[in-house]
C-alpha cells in the first residue's frame, strides 16, 4: 500500500538489470517502483516468518513422533 508516509532512497545497480526489470514490470502493468514496494514488503515479512516458525516449532517441542522411520516407512499409506 502507497501511503503519505513514504521516503525517498537511492540505490545502485547495472543499467542493463535495471532496464530489464523495467521491462518486467512493464509486461505485469506495473511501475518499477511498484513492483519494488511489492519486493519489499515481502522481504521485510520475512523476519517475522522466521519467528513465527520458531515459535511454533517452540510450542510443538514436546511432541514425540516416535521414529527415526525408514523410508518404507515413511511412503506406506
């Protein structure tokens, strides 16, 4: 989401990447810009997926599930 509070940065990479990601976005109706505000929210959501899944794996710690199973094991239905 594109909102009031937003600012301004400066980056650098090869011209030729940069043209092409232009064209990508172009071919998606797309800005660059918009398609690196896209990137990176979901970039930024990471860390929080890193610690949502420790969390869970926190709480799910006292679960045994026997094994170790072979791989036959493993694929019987």
């Amino acid at each position: 989401m594109y909102t009031a509070l937003v600012k301004n940065i400066t980056l650098s990479a090869d011209a030729d990447l940069i043209e092409k990601a232009r064209q990508v976005a172009k071919s998606e109706h797309k800005t660059l810009n918009a398609a690196f505000r896209e990137w990176l929210e979901s970039y930024s959501r990471r860390r929080g997926d890193v610690e949502a899944h420790r969390a869970l794996m926190e709480r799910l710690k006292h679960i045994d599930a026997g094994g170790p199973y072979t791989r036959d094991e493993m694929n019987e239905r």
